[in-house]
C-alpha cells in the first residue's frame, strides 16, 4: 500500500516536469505605428500601374485658327471676337456643321474636342481627342472648319474673318500618360492618404505604467504632486507655534 501511494504521488511529479519542459509560444510583434505610409503608397503604385497598362492610350491633334480685321476695323476688336469665338466653338450649332465631316454625332463630339485661346493673341487652339490618330486630326479639322464657316457668315457685320491657320495633322504619341507615369502619380497619392490617415489617426491609449493622471496636472506635474503627497507630517510640525520663539522650536527639530 505504501508503495502505491509513493507511485501516485510520483505521477503528478512527472507531469509537471513534462509541462515545465514546454517552449513558451512567441508573442506577434506589432507592427510599427507608421506601416499605412509604405502600404497605401505600394497600393497606389499598384492601382495607377494598372490603370496606365488596361486604359486605352489617346491622342490629341490640335488646328488653329486666326481672328482677322478688316481695313475699318482695329486689331483690339479682333482679339475680342477671337475670345467669342473661342466659346462657340464648342457649341450645337458648330458642332452640328462638323459632324458630317468628323463621322461622329455632337453629343460624341462635345466630349472630344475643346477650343482655348489667348488674351494676347487673336488665336484659337481647336483640340480633338480620340483612341486613333487619324480620327483626333478628323475632328480638330471639322471643327476648325465649320467654326470659320459660321462665323464668316457675319462677317460684313462683325469686320472680323476667321481664317485656318494651321491644319491638324495626325500625332505620333499618345498624349495620355504612360504605365509608368500613372503608376508614379498612384504611388504619391497613396503616400499622402497613407500620410494624411497618420495625421489623423485617434492618440495611442494610456499605458498602464503612467498611472492615474493626478487632476489639473499634466505628465510634468506628476512627479511634483507625488512628492508633496508623500511629504512626512513631521515637517509641518516644526513651524513655529504663535506666542514661542523660533530659536526653541529650531532646537526640537535639530533633535
């Protein structure tokens, strides 16, 4: 019987040993406080990248096209008709004369093409986009052609002519970003949200170690107001009383 009770007592024994012989499991480390930076701008690469690969490239051709006086009338008068000009250019009735010509219906041409022109120079930029080349020069051209031919009409009126400057010609590259470009503007925008949700990010909790902040104190303060409410009594104490000389309770202190 004594030895049985020796072997059960010896069992728990050896399974404590077995259990204390186990690896104590690793802790995940966290990661650092600014990992969003490089995540969000990997992610921005990625994206601008493959918008630059999967979009189709287009092309821009440009035509031009000079506001021209008359002998009676002054070159200030032109550049204003030039800016007037500029803003139809865009407009139903033009477009409604191109489209013949460009193969294309206004509402398509509307998002196509676009006029611009200078304070400075009675001259009109007529810019047509499009996914082929040839198609780009097409609208430019169409539009530059029937912008001359409606506002010729007036001219005897207005004393200003529209004459085709330049011809668009079909171009050679593409003006929409590359892969790589799209992918480097991706990349910088996804630093600055990474960054901006860093800015922004809720404070990091209070750490245990800090203890209770004391009230109407800041972390600086702390310390102080521990000292002083752990300051002995006995201090207090040695003030003197009123009615006795200092010099006696000066005395009871030193003792």
């Amino acid at each position: 019987m004594a030895d049985s009770a020796e072997k059960k007592s010896e069992k728990p024994e050896k399974k404590a040993d077995h259990r204390s012989g186990k690896r104590p499991r690793r802790r995940l480390t966290r990661p650092p406080v600014w990992w969003p930076l490089p995540a969000c701008a990997v992610l921005g690469l990625a994206a601008g990248g493959a918008y630059g690969v999967l979009k189709a490239p287009e092309y821009a051709a440009t035509s031009y096209v000079v506001a021209v006086p008359d002998d009676t009338t002054e070159p200030a008068t032109a550049l204003g008709f030039a800016q007037a000009y500029a803003r139809i250019a865009t407009s139903s009735s033009t477009l409604a004369y191109a489209q013949p010509r460009a193969g294309l219906t206004a509402r398509q041409l509307r998002t196509q093409v676009r006029a611009e022109t200078s304070p400075e120079s009675p001259m009109i930029a007529i810019t047509g986009t499009s996914t082929s080349p040839s198609e780009a020069a097409d609208i430019a051209n169409a539009v530059a052609d029937a912008l001359s031919l409606s506002s010729n009409q007036a001219a005897k009126n207005t004393g200003v002519q529209l004459l085709l400057f330049n011809q668009a010609v079909a171009p050679a590259d593409p003006a929409s970003p590359s892969a790589a470009i799209s992918g480097a503007v991706g990349m910088c925008a996804g630093g600055l949200l990474g960054g901006l949700w860093l800015l922004a990010r809720p404070g990091r909790a209070r750490r245990p170690e800090e203890g209770p902040a004391v009230p109407g104190a800041g972390p600086v303060d702390r310390p102080v107001a521990e000292h002083v409410a752990g300051a002995p009594a006995e201090e207090y104490a040695t003030l003197p009383a009123q009615g006795e000389p200092a010099s006696a309770k000066e005395k009871e202190s030193v003792r």
